[in-house]
C-alpha cells in the first residue's frame, strides 16, 4: 500500500503547526499556566538526562501516591518547554502518573540553553522546526530509561505528544518496544512503512477545524488496520488545532476548544488507566 499521507518537509509541518497555533490564542502569554502550575500541590523536579556527550533538561512531576506508577513522557508543541506543557505534565500526574518530560531544546539556547534562554517565541519555533530527528529521538529514548529506574516507577511506560510533539509520540511508538500505549494530540502521522513496527496503541485526538491534520486520519488508520495495528481517533467538531492548550486559556473565545480539553482528559485518563 502506497503512503497516502502528504509529503511536508519536518520544517514545513513544523511551521505550519505553529502558525495554526497562533490562530487560536497566543501560545506565549502564560502567566495563567504558570499560576496554575505554582498552586499545585505534587512534586516537581528538574534532572538533568546525560548520555553520550549529550545533557537534556527534564521537568518532572511525580502523583502523590503509595504505590509505584507508570511514566508518561511528554513531548512538548513547536512552543518548546512552555509554562503550559510543564502545567499539562502536572494535569497527568494528578491522575496518578510520573511525568517526565523533556526539554528537547536543551543547549540549543543562546548560552548552551533551553527553551527558556531563547528571546522571543519565534526563534523558539524557528529551533524546534530544525531539530534533528535522530537527536529527538534519542533525547526521548535516554529520558524514558532514565525515568524507568525511579525507584516510584512500576516500569509501564506510555507517550503522549501535543502538535509537533504530536507527530513525534506517533513516530516513537515506530521504535520503542516496550511502550504500552501512545497518545497522538493532532499530530501528523509517521510514514506508513514504519507503522509496521509499532507495538503499542495508538490513541488520537484531533480537531474538526484541523483539516491539514485531521484529513490524514482515514488514511492513517486505513493503514494501521493493514498492518495490523490499533489505532483509535476522535475528531473533536469545532475544535480548533491545539484546543488541549486553547480550552483553558482564558483568552479562548471557542467553547468547542473547551469541550474538546475537557473530554480529551477525560479519554486520556480512562485510557490510562486501561494501561
């Protein structure tokens, strides 16, 4: 079978992404994020991944629970490591999870920084648009071992992605065996010869005003079902791309971005807990 998806270059899909991003509310006012991140009562940690020549900043949030958890990694927006992608890392961890997720612009930064050394949002775009792939995903490789061996860890593993981060949890869940479940936030799909490879759910969540996203879902998943893989999408009607970050932020005028955050989370932690 022919890879039906469309052929973008990894710099177009990511700047496409980003202006579709912007068309909602602004990703870089997140005072509100970060309000809401400082008043939570979970545990938060930055480490510090190393393998190779290689350092990578990870923010961590672990559950308050008394047993050991499986890890979520999440991969973070063309935004980077943003207020909010570290404020939706501790939405998962309250259902119950340790959450390691990645600052994949890690010594990239003016100064060898991250995300936050970058001066305005758009060279952060600019960044992530151009990151190496093979540096992706071995950045989410070394974060998902490391975060493994926490003593709290039970050694399950799931991925969730959000937009660019969205297409990079579908591409990892191609070659990491041990993974449980994957999550796809409105993410494009990896090319169909290496969905072959996937051994772990697939789980989507689109927009119904994310055509350039959502209209490769029939053939994704015509293309999952010949490989014999599951893959199971919803299409949110009237979201907009990026509504997991758009439904709360106070500036959205779409009550269908908010409806679509609030049943996504739901999904996420029913599915979860199937895990």
């Amino acid at each position: 079978m022919k890879n039906s998806i469309p052929r973008f270059s990894r710099s177009v899909i990511g700047l496409l992404c980003a202006a579709l991003a912007f068309a909602g509310p602004a990703a870089l006012s997140q005072d509100w994020a970060k309000a809401k991140l400082d008043k939570s009562p979970r545990h938060q940690e930055w480490v510090k991944v190393k393998y190779g020549d290689r350092t990578v900043d990870a923010f961590v949030v672990y559950p308050e629970a008394s047993h050991k958890a499986p890890v979520v990694l999440l991969i973070h927006e063309i935004f980077g490591l943003s207020d909010w992608a570290r404020s939706m890392a501790d939405d998962i961890a309250a259902m119950g999870y340790i959450v390691m997720a990645p600052d994949l612009l890690s010594g990239a930064g003016p100064g060898g920084g991250g995300t936050s050394a970058f001066p305005d949002q758009q060279s952060v775009i600019k960044a992530v648009s151009g990151l190496n792939p093979d540096t992706v995903n071995a950045d989410l490789n070394a974060a998902a071992d490391y975060a493994l061996k926490f003593p709290s860890a039970n050694g399950k593993l799931a991925v969730t992605g959000f937009c660019w981060g969205g297409g990079k949890s579908f591409a990892f869940a191609t070659q990491r065996k041990d993974l449980n479940v994957a999550f796809v936030f409105y993410g494009p799909p990896p090319p169909t010869d290496a969905m072959k490879a996937i051994a772990a759910p697939v789980y989507g969540f689109y927009a119904g005003n994310d055509a350039r996203i959502s209209s490769t879902v029939p053939a994704t998943k015509d293309a999952m079902a010949a490989a014999g893989k599951k893959y199971d999408p919803v299409i949110y009607d009237g979201a907009g791309h990026g509504f997991m970050r758009a439904g709360e932020d106070p500036s959205n005028t779409n009550t269908a971005n908010t409806t679509a955050r609030d049943e996504g989370l739901k999904r996420l932690e029913t599915t979860l807990k199937g895990m």
